[in-house]
C-alpha cells in the first residue's frame, strides 16, 4: 500500500518536475543551511575583524581564475556534446564520448594548475589590487592565505569536470551534495584547528572541502560507466566545437559580477548600510530561485540536450514547455510568500544586536521589492539551458548585456526619486528584459532540431 502511494506520487511528481528536481532542491536547502552554519562558525570563532577580512579577500582572485577559465564557460556546451556523441556512438563503452570527457577534465585540471602556479608567485603584488588598505601584518597575512588558497580551484576544476559527467547521467545526489560537502570541510577545519592555527584553520577546512568536493563526485562517477583518465585528444571535432561555445561564456562571465558592482557603487550614494541591505536582500531573494528554477533547469538540461541529438523536436519542445509553466506557477508563488514575509524574514533571521529596527525596516522593504524578480530571474536558468542543449552560447549572452543595459538606465533613472528601492527594480527590469528577449529568441532554435547539422566526431581518437 504504501509502496504503491510512493509509485504514485513519485509518477504524478514527474509529470511537472524533471527527475532529480526535488533532490536537487532538497540538496540545495541543504547547502544553504551549511553555508549559514559556517557564517556563524566564522562570527563566533573571528569576529568580524582583520582575520576574516584578510581570508574573505584571499578567495577573490582564485575564484575568479576559476570561474572566468573553467566554470563559467564548461556547464554550457559539456553536456550537449557529451550526449551527441553517446548518440553517435551507441557502443558499449560509449568511447567517443568518454574520450572528450576524458580531454575535457584534463584540460580543466591542466589550465586551472598553471594559473594557480602564476597566482602564488604573484601573490604578494596582488594585495595592491584587492585590499590595498591593508596592513603590513595583513598584507602578509593575506598573502599566506592567499598561497595556500590557490590548491583548492585545480581540485575544483576537476570536480567541475566530472559534476557535468554527473548531469549527463542524470546522477543528482553526487553532483548535488559536493557544494555542502566542502562547506561541511571548511566548518570543521575551523572547529578543530582554530586554537592552533587561528585564520588558517579556516583555509585548511576550505583546502580539506575541496577534497570532500571531488570526493564525493569520484564516488559518484566510480558507479557509472564513464572511467577517470587524464588524456590529450584535442584534434577532435567536438573539443573544437566545446571552445568555440565555451568562448562567449567565458567573455560573458564579468557581466554578473559587474551588474552587482554596479549595485554596490549606487547603494553607495545613500544612507550608510545601504551596501548591506543590499547584499542581504539579494541573499535572501536568491534562495528560492536555486531552490526552485536553478533546480528545475539543471534537472531538465539533459533530458532537453537528449532530445537534441536525437533530433526530437516535439520532445525537446514538450520537456522545455511543461518545466517552464511549472518553473513559472511555483516561482510566482515562492515570490508572492516573500513579498509577503519578506520584514518577518529579515527580523527573525537577521534581526537583534545591531541590526536594528531600522536595519530590518529597510532590508525587508528591500526584499519585497527584490521578491518581484524572483520568477524573471528563474526562468532565463532554464531558457538560457534550452539554448546550451541547442549548442547555442552566445544569444544568452547577448541577452545578458542588454538586461545589464537595461539594468543601469532603469537604476540612474530612478535612483534620485526612489532612492536605494531603485536597485531591486532596475534588477527585475532586466532580469524581465533578459526572459522575454530568451522567450522569443527560442522558438526559432527548436523549429531548427531534427533538421541537418553538422555532427561532432564520432570516432575516438
């Protein structure tokens, strides 16, 4: 009986929800409540002082290498290629395909080791750069951290590699737990090192992270067909078409950052805290778009890059239609509930010491204005996907600039009659640019599957 209501609900769940959607979203929450375990891990063992300043700027520029070479470009193209050339080459051992994830993870983890080994020579000069108001101490502080930071994104450039082997195979739970797993490292680091080692716990904890990170997804890639080997087959056609997609992303990666930058430079213009009330409503308005729309696409993108390389239009169009109702009805209703809880959030969560009444007046107001992008916002993750699985990069970006266009007129236009309410609406106006120019720019794309294509390699090298 009770297997059987499980069966039924599990089909009927399907039917809305792509497969590994829930787990994807329950893994994510999970994530999250990390995340806030070590803020309050770092608040409690730190403060908010020197230590953590000098270990928060160490990150920047190893992330950003990282996300700029290996992130930011390899989640578009990966999986509609991997999963053409399974098409392709319907052998036993799918050859074609695990050679280019073979070449792929190698280049990832080759690139990322070279830029790290630049990084820690010129760890010193890079101080100037990101915290010039340092300190002799802190300077020298930061550099130490900032050496010992740059082993954690070769690790990470693996584990990026294989977590897309993961989404083509549709194995959720490795590919979902790696995020909490190196929060997980970087709280316990913290917790059994700190009297010791003080600040550098924390890095030892994100380093032993790291490792948890690709740990899991080796657990999870140890289970399926695809075998971990480092190997060069670059003079491929599907490598050569990997770049030639992973290129706009890459050159696109900055427009996020800067759309947050430009933020920060107008919050700076108003009351003192606005930067603060900021970061903390975007924050909060970020949950439900992971929870729900970052889920959803990611669940749907290889069901929707299948079709693609099985020239299945009318599939392609019916899995990228019901998850874009669903993403739509569920995110509206996630955006109305923190419109309307959004002050209640802020003063439980954040509120007490000296986040005063005001800090929560002002925050919350914030995140009600911010709850209208919720829907917009979650909907162009997986737009944006149905584009990747058509081996298509650059119209997602190209709508990008033009929401960060849109995003600068409507914040400088407002800004002087509405003050710091300008930013969260200049964001759900371009985030509504970037769905509608995404939604129109779609349908040509799916009338194009199923017709003549040139294919990727279908040999192995």
């Amino acid at each position: 009986m009770i297997r059987r209501l499980v069966l039924t609900t599990r089909r009927a769940t399907e039917r809305v929800l792509p497969r590994g959607a829930i787990l994807l979203s329950v893994l994510t929450f999970a994530g999250y409540a990390m995340g806030l375990v070590r803020d309050r891990t770092f608040a409690r063992t730190f403060g908010a002082g020197t230590e953590l300043d000098a270990y928060n700027a160490a990150f920047i520029l190893p992330e950003l290498a990282l996300d700029v070479l290996v992130a930011g470009g390899l989640a578009a193209p990966f999986v509609p290629i991997f999963l053409s050339l399974r098409r392709n080459d319907p052998g036993a051992h799918d050859e074609a395909a695990e050679a280019f994830g073979q070449t792929i993870l190698t280049l990832a983890v080759t690139v990322m080791a070279i830029s790290a080994v630049f990084l820690f020579i010129l760890a010193p000069v890079t101080v100037n750069v990101i915290a010039p108001g340092f300190d002799p101490p802190a300077r020298e502080m930061y550099t130490s951290l900032f050496r010992l930071m740059c082993a954690t994104p070769i690790l990470f450039a693996a584990s990026i590699a294989l977590g897309e082997v993961l989404v083509a195979d549709r194995r959720f739970l490795f590919y979902g737990l790696a995020p909490l797993m190196y929060n997980l490292g970087i709280v316990l680091g913290t917790l059994l090192f700190a009297n010791r080692f003080g600040i550098f716990a924390a890095a030892i904890g994100a380093l032993f992270g790291a490792v948890l990170h690709l740990g899991i997804r080796v657990v999870g890639i140890r289970r399926s067909a695809f075998r971990i080997r480092f190997r060069m087959a670059v003079r491929t056609a599907a490598v050569r078409e990997f770049l030639w997609l992973m290129l706009p992303k890459m050159l696109a990666h900055p427009i996020e950052p800067l759309v947050f930058l430009y933020f920060t430079a107008v919050a700076t213009r108003f009351a003192s805290g606005s930067v603060s009330s900021i970061s903390f409503a975007r924050n909060f308005q970020s949950v439900p778009v992971s929870l729900i729309g970052v889920s959803i696409a990611i669940a749907a993108f290889p069901v929707l890059s299948a079709a693609e390389a099985a020239g299945d239009r009318a599939g392609f169009a019916k899995v990228l239609g019901r998850n874009l109702a669903t993403t739509a009805i569920v995110t509206t209703a996630a955006a109305i509930a923190l419109f309307v809880l959004s002050t209640l959030l802020i003063r439980v969560l954040l509120g007490g010491g000296a986040f005063d009444a005001n800090d929560i007046a002002v925050t919350g107001g914030l995140l009600a204005v911010f709850a209208l992008s919720v829907p917009f916002e979650s909907l162009t993750h997986l737009l944006a996907r149905g584009f990747y699985a058509t081996h298509n990069t650059i119209i997602p970006v190209l709508s990008s600039l033009a929401g960060l266009i849109v995003i600068v007129v409507v914040g400088e236009s407002l800004a002087p009659s509405l003050g710091i309410t300008a930013i969260p609406l200049a964001f759900t106006a371009g985030s509504l640019t970037k769905v509608a120019l995404l939604a129109v720019a779609i349908g040509p794309r799916v009338r194009r599957i199923g017709l003549s294509r040139p294919a990727v390699s279908r040999q192995a090298p």
